[in-house]
C-alpha cells in the first residue's frame, strides 16, 4: 500500500526536508513531501550544511524546494509529521473543521531514542545529531506502515 507522507518543520530548508529525504530512500513507493509552518524559505533549496551532512550519508536532498503548509494538505495527505510541539500546534491551527488526517510527531516512530522532538540544527548547528534522530524515526515509520 503506497501512503502519503507529508513532514513539516519551521522552515522547511532543515529538519523535514532531512526526515522526507531520508524516508523517500528507505521507501521510495510512498508518496512524500515536506513543508514548513512559516514562509520565510519558500522557493529556497534545503539548507547546505543539512544538504552535506545528509549527502555523507547518502540522503539526496538538492531537488526539495521549501514552501509552506497550508490547511489543504490535511486532504493531500494520510499522514503529517511534525519534528516538535511548535509545529504540530501551527499545524493543528490550521486544520479545517471535521478533518481526521493524523499529525503525529516524527519521535513518536522511535521511542527507544529517549526524544520528544527533533532539535532544530539550524539554531543548535547539530545536523549529525538531527540525522540521527531522523534517520532512526523514519526507520520506525517504515515499520509502523508495513504493520
């Protein structure tokens, strides 16, 4: 069954273009994309220190382009995935009346990393650090969609 993934973070040039990269090469047949609550990046590519950390682990991130989450991806997509509290609140601000698609937290998909949420490495400049993290939920996630 192929399913459609949308992840979201702040920006959109960081944590979720990381967390759609690494899960479209774990599992290429479901459709993905990635957003982010603010408009401050749209257009933008991934940012480059994300783009080399995630290229030295063989994630291809230089086709993503940012652009911002809006009330109709509840209807685009059966699953969105926000990287902290702070997003998943914009996002549920956001949700049209009587909608039921899931947001969840990408952490939620690994709970033996111990996290509640994905740092942002664009402030905390750990992007191995958030790779990690990512690259173990989407794992989870992988799991969680073939059960």
């Amino acid at each position: 069954m192929t399913h459609r993934i949308l992840f979201v973070c702040l920006g959109n040039i960081c944590r979720s273009p990381a967390a759609e990269g690494a899960f479209r090469a774990r599992a290429p047949h479901h459709a993905t994309d990635s957003a982010g609550t603010s408009g401050w990046h749209i257009g933008a590519p991934p940012y480059g220190p994300m783009q080399m950390a995630a290229l030295s682990r063989g994630i291809q991130l230089e086709d993503l382009r940012a652009r911002q989450f809006v009330p109709a991806d509840f209807d685009r997509f059966d699953l969105i995935i926000g990287m902290d509290a702070d997003n998943i609140a914009d996002i549920e601000a956001l949700r049209p009346a009587g909608n039921e698609t899931p947001v969840r937290p990408l952490t939620d998909f690994a709970p033996h990393i111990g996290a509640d949420h994905v740092p942002d490495p664009y402030y905390t400049r750990d992007f191995d650090g958030a790779l990690d993290l990512i690259e173990a939920a989407v794992e989870g996630l992988d799991a969680h969609l073939r059960n």
